[in-house]
C-alpha cells in the first residue's frame, strides 16, 4: 500500500528508487531515467508513493503507474 506524502520522511530521504512495472521493460534507458527524475523532483504528485526505513534514514520508492506518465506528458 502506498504511503501519503510526508514531509518529515522527505527530510530524512537519504536514497531514492523507482520501480517499472514489466510492460515497460522495452522503455530505452535514457527515457525511464528522464522519468524518475520527474518522478522524484515532485514526490507528492506521485501516484505511488513509499518510504522504506534505512539505516540512515529513509529510501523514497515511487512506483511508475500510467496516471504519472500521463501528467508527465511521456510514453
């Protein structure tokens, strides 16, 4: 399940990770990584949204999901 978007777990963000789903696994490399770039400049808008307790703080983890490549203008 998702998490809502969390302004002290943001301040502790440390590493950040995007998950594909397969149906995009064809996507060159230089678009995915375009993407998640977007994806993670404006964490709150994305539809998937988990924060994973680290060590040092926490790992931000957004699943792609076709409502974020429709605002994102890609695919």
């Amino acid at each position: 399940m998702a998490d809502p978007f969390d302004p002290y777990r943001e301040a502790l963000v440390m590493e950040t990770e995007t998950v594909w789903p397969v149906e995009y696994d064809d996507w060159e490399l230089a678009e995915q990584q375009r993407v998640a770039e977007q994806l993670h400049t404006d964490p709150e808008r994305a539809a998937e949204l988990t924060y994973v307790r680290t060590h040092t703080g926490f790992c931000r983890q957004i699943t792609v999901t076709p409502e974020d490549l429709e605002r994102l203008g890609a695919g």
